[in-house]
C-alpha cells in the first residue's frame, strides 16, 4: 500500500467542504443559531486583527463590527468558548486552503511530508476545541466547569506570527472575490491601508493566487 497516498486521500476526505470537521462547524453554527456567513466574516476579524488577544472587549466591540454583530447573535455563549470555536475554524480553513487550489477547483495530491503531516496534526487540535464547544453546548454548567480546570490545555492565542499572516492573506482574498477590481494594483492601493500592507504585498498575493494555480509551498 502507498502510505502517503492513502494519508493524502485521508485528508482530502477530513478537509473536504463536506468531510467531517465541516460537517461538525456547521452542526455548531445550527446549535448556536447563527448565520454561517457572519460567524466566518467574524473569525477571520478575530484572527487577522493585530494583538486580539490583548485588546480588551470593549475595544474589539468598537473596532470589530462583525464581532460585534457575532457576539450580540449568541450572547450566552462565553468569550472563552468561541475563541475557542474560531480558532478551530481558522485552522481547518489554513489547512484546507493548503491542501487545495482554489483557481481549479482541485486538490494537491503531491503535498510534501511536512504538509502531511501538518494536516494530520491539525486534526487532533481542531478536533479537540470542537469537541470542547460541544461540550459547553450540550451542558453548559459541566463545560464550564471543566474549562476551568483544564484551560489553557494549549496556547488559545496560538496561531503564530506566520499563521496569522495567512489569516490576513486569506481575507484579502476574500474582499478580492467579493468586490474585484480592475486590476490587482488598484485593489492594493484601496485595501493597503485597512490591512497595514505595502501594495506591492498585496498585488504578488493576488497575482500567485489568482493569475495562475497556487504552489502549495506559495
């Protein structure tokens, strides 16, 4: 058996839009009651805005208005919780978008073993915070209760400086597929600022991405 070819459809079937973890986000979003769409808008805010983690929420309530927007949808669900649920989220679309090329609508089935293996450990670690959310939703007090014995089980800030650098990526593109414009060049310069990015960075991410198929080591 080629072992890396079975781990590789593996993957492509847990990562798929209709593979298990997407089913599992998609039960929570139904259980919370809340609009798919401004849940994601809202993660991707949370995670590509600078130093989350330490802005107090008063500030992010100011400056985050799709996590404004969240938070008041699913008002008994506790910070904690859905940082919890947005980091999972976040780290299932990084992989996703790793195993994947978007401008043909295909999965890479040539990924290296630090790939394979990154993917495989994505698993466990998404899994996991799901399974915590879960928890909390299926028995609040319980949940909350074992949060507190077991928190921080891993750094819930933890996407490092590189990830979250491809959160702010993934945005971008985003914001390019919703409202294109006419040439990459002016859509940096409208969206430089908003994001504290040269123009330059902008158009080579939109270039390699758009232009032609992604390299999965882009």
């Amino acid at each position: 058996m080629d072992i890396d070819n079975f781990l590789i459809k593996h993957l492509v079937q847990t990562y798929s839009e209709k593979g298990i973890i997407s089913e599992r986000i998609n039960k929570i979003f139904i259980k919370l009651n809340v609009d798919k769409n401004l849940a994601i808008n809202a993660f991707f805010e949370m995670y590509g805005y600078p130093e989350y983690f330490e802005r107090t929420l008063e500030y992010k309530i100011a400056n985050m208005p799709s996590y404004l927007k969240l938070i008041q949808s699913i008002q008994y669900l506790p910070e904690h919780y859905l940082d919890r649920l947005a980091f999972a989220f976040i780290l299932y679309d990084l992989t996703y978008n790793r195993l994947h090329y978007p401008s043909q609508g295909k999965y890479n089935y040539k990924l290296i073993e630090r790939d394979i293996r990154l993917a495989l450990d994505n698993i466990s670690i998404i899994n996991f915070d799901l399974g915590i959310v879960f928890e909390y939703l299926n028995e609040p007090t319980i949940g909350e209760a074992k949060e507190k014995i077991k928190s921080p089980i891993h750094a819930l800030g933890g996407l490092s400086r590189a990830k979250k650098y491809e959160v702010v990526k993934l945005r971008i593109y985003r914001d390019w597929e919703l409202k294109p414009s006419s040439s990459y060049a002016e859509f940096a310069r409208k969206y430089s600022e908003k994001y504290n990015l040269s123009t330059k960075t902008i158009e080579n991410w939109l270039s390699r991405k758009f232009s032609k198929p992604r390299s999965i080591n882009h």
